[in-house]
C-alpha cells in the first residue's frame, strides 16, 4: 500500500520485480498516507479532504506476536 498522485495505490508482486509508482492499482482517492511500526504495533494515519484518520493494531500470528 502507498500513495501515488492523490491516490492510495495497491500492488502485489515478487520481491524481486521492478515495478513503477503506477504499475499499481488504485484503491480510493487518499493525500497522505504514513505507517510506522514499533513492538508489533503498526499505526497508521491517512489524510483526505482535509480530515484525518488514524488507528493503531497489534499484529499477532499463530506463532506469536510480530518483531
């Protein structure tokens, strides 16, 4: 997931593909997107129209939670 042109973007690929900004799928209009993770937080905020969203989830897996 990111932000390209006004736009959050999804691609899905191989790590070791060379894709361009655009090559991805556009998901819904969006100005800002920031993500950051710290002891199996992830926190995200995401900006449109002048509002801001924002959530903070503890990601688990069957094996315990995630670095």
């Amino acid at each position: 997931l990111y932000c390209y042109e006004g736009n959050l973007m999804e691609v899905f690929c191989s790590a070791d593909l060379e894709l361009l900004p655009e090559d991805g799928q556009v998901i819904m209009p969006l100005h800002e997107l920031n993500l950051s993770m710290e002891k199996g937080l992830l926190s995200f905020s995401c900006e449109i129209d002048g509002a801001t969203a924002e959530s903070t989830v503890f990601l688990q897996s069957g094996k315990g939670a995630m670095k």
